[in-house]
C-alpha cells in the first residue's frame, strides 16, 4: 500500500480515459461514481486500471512508478538492464516504449487533467550490464524501492541514458507537476518536482505493512472515530470490544480485545479481520482523496459481504472518498448491489471482437438485470 501527496482539491473522477497503458491502447471509463467496482476475466486490465487511477493521482510524481512496480512483486532485485525490461518496458502497450502513455480524466467541477509518461532516450549511450542490484533492505518500506548511490565499478563516472518523463497538465495548458526517473550505470535517480496535499491509497494483494495500519489506527483515535473500525469489525467478530495500537518489541501493531485474559493480535483474528480493517483505516486516513483496492473480497466470506460493503460506503462518505475496487467473485458484486443500489457503479473491462479492450458501465438497474441472468465477473 502506498500513499501519494499529490495536487489539488479533492474533486471526484467523472471519467477516466487511457491511451497506450499496459494492455490499453485506448480505453475509456465513463460516469465513475464514489463507489466503483471494477469486473472482469482474468488478466482483463482490471488492476492495471487501478494503476493507472494511482499514476493520476500522483499528478507526475514519478515514485508512484516504483510503487506499482513493487505491487507487482519486482521490487526487491532488480540489475541496470532489468530497469528497462522490467521496470519500464511493461508500462507500455504492447512494451513499445517509442510511444507515449495518456491518461486524461475530468472531474466534477469540469475541470480536467492531463498525465502524459514518455521514454526520453540518449540513444548513443550503452547501459553497461554488471548484474549488480537494487537493495532493499535497508528498508522496511516494501512498497519503496531504494536506490543505492553506486551501482558500477569504483571511480566509473555515471552516464546516464534513459529518462522516463511524467508531465501533468490542467485541461488550460498549465503545467501542474512533472518529474523523471533517470537511469543509468550507476541505477536510477528519481527527481520529483513536488509533493503536493491530494491523498491516494493503493491496497494490493501483495501483503500488508501492520506499522503502517498501526499508525492509521492511531490517527483514526485521535480524531475520536476509533469506533467506527470496531464496529465495522464486529460484522466478523462479534466479541470484539475494543482495539488499540500497541508496540511488541519495538513493532507497532493493531491488537484487539475478544474478552480474554489478553489482548489478541489482530492479524491472529482471520484474513477478513485484517482485510476489513485495511480498507476502513485507508478510507479513513485518505479524506478528500482516493483509494483503490485490488480484489477487495480477498479473504472476506460472502455471508458478511453485504455488510461489509455498507460499512465502506459509510466510510467513504464521511471521509469524502472515492472508491475503486476489483473483483473476481459474483458474489461480492451482488452484496455490493444489495448494500448500495443506485450508489454503486459497476464496471466490466473486456475485449470486443476485435481483440480491443472496452468498458462496459452498469448503473442500478444494468447491475440488476445482469444478477438475474448470471453476470460473468470472472
């Protein structure tokens, strides 16, 4: 998971548009709402969209570039030539790097930005091979790939051959925000021109960070609002009394009280308790923001869906947060209807005939007729 300070008031997306991103060479998303659950086949795009929503936020903050790298499990080696084939390459539609990413996206007080992510080669310049890699452990961050200050051979100066440029514009030409990611034979060097106050919060399917919910948790209590995560909770653990943030060895972690002789830790509750609390404690601690969640079901039983999904449209109401989460289940898709009916937009990412991806947008009534003749999410 992932923070970004970004630019601008919070103002929801109302659309979405994609060009030469992943497996989009076009895609556009039409009438996104504050609760937004995005649907497919396998390796439709569903989190790739996610990504794209993230990249946005970022406004051209290149950092959210390693980010989702490291979502994708390629943080922790990575030698000088995998930056290009790994880091960069896959960012691009059919891995062509000689074309530009667009993202364009208009919000609610029509207004709307421009995202544009180009590869800005020195083409006389060789990125020498010296299977040397990028250490990660120094750090306990596992969504942040730290890049050492040397990665070449001693008194070799560094030459730098490929810069990849994130350009942010208002929909007036105005330059909000860039950055770059340089690389070259001593690795990477990222410039970010700024970071701004608009919050975002990626949860993937790759782990959790305890320290960082820890931390949530704490900010949460310190507005008074504790409350709502345990009673959010108690949908799975009805004995849940209370929560509190407590440090074990110098660990910070979130502990829960059941009614026993001590407390118990809440990740030795279930993967749905620890679920459940990630998205609360995200919503919670992104006001006036985004979060985006990759297979929000993970780990939650259908039985208590509904109400888990009433209690994250609460959440992001009071927060003022718009949401977008992926699914593979049926079942969540009916709960979500059943919890919020005309407030949930439900969007299916397939292919056309042609092979090119599309998005289909469900409102109440489309979400209704295609849970009554087996909507296929998978």
């Amino acid at each position: 998971m992932a923070r970004v300070q970004c630019i601008g008031e919070m103002t929801m997306f109302q659309n979405l548009e994609i060009r030469n991103f992943r497996l989009f060479e076009y895609l556009k998303m039409e009438k996104l709402g504050r609760i937004n659950l995005l649907a497919g086949r396998n390796n439709s795009g569903k989190t790739s969209l996610l990504e794209a929503l993230f990249l946005l936020c970022g406004m051209g903050n290149p950092e959210i570039v390693l980010m989702i790298k490291a979502f994708r499990g390629f943080g922790e080696l990575v030698t000088p030539m995998a930056v290009r084939e790994i880091l960069l390459k896959p960012l691009f539609y059919h891995f062509n790097p000689n074309q530009s990413i667009e993202m364009i996206s208009q919000n609610n007080s029509d207004s709307s930005i421009k995202l544009t992510i180009k590869v800005e080669s020195k083409n006389t310049v060789k990125l020498p091979l010296q299977g040397q890699r990028l250490d990660t452990a120094s750090s306990d961050r596992k969504d942040i790939i730290m890049i050492p200050p040397s990665m070449s051979s001693a008194g070799e100066d560094n030459v730098w051959s490929d810069s990849l440029h994130l350009l942010c514009k208002s929909d007036s030409g105005i330059i909000i925000n860039e950055g770059y990611i340089h690389m070259g034979s001593h690795g990477m060097q990222v410039d970010v021109i700024n970071r701004p106050v608009f919050p975002a919060i990626f949860l993937s399917t790759r782990g959790h960070n305890p320290r960082e919910d820890a931390t949530r948790l704490g900010d949460l209590r310190r507005r008074k609002q504790g409350a709502l995560l345990v009673e959010t909770l108690k949908i799975m653990e009805p004995r849940l009394q209370a929560l509190e943030e407590n440090s074990v060895a110098g660990y910070p972690m979130i502990w829960g009280d059941i009614g026993l002789a001590e407390l118990v830790p809440l990740s030795m509750m279930g993967e749905g308790m620890t679920r459940i609390a990630r998205i609360i404690l995200a919503i919670s601690s992104a006001a006036d923001g985004v979060v985006m969640v990759d297979e929000v079901e993970n780990g939650i039983h259908y039985s208590v869906l509904e109400k888990v999904w009433g209690a994250i449209a609460a959440a992001a109401e009071h927060a003022k947060v718009q949401v977008f989460a992926t699914t593979h289940s049926f079942e969540c898709m009916e709960a979500a209807h059943g919890a919020l009916g005309d407030k949930l937009m439900v969007h299916r990412v397939e292919q056309d005939r042609e092979g090119k991806s599309r998005c289909i947008t469900l409102e109440a009534e489309g979400v209704a007729a295609a849970i009554r003749h087996g909507f296929e999410v998978r």
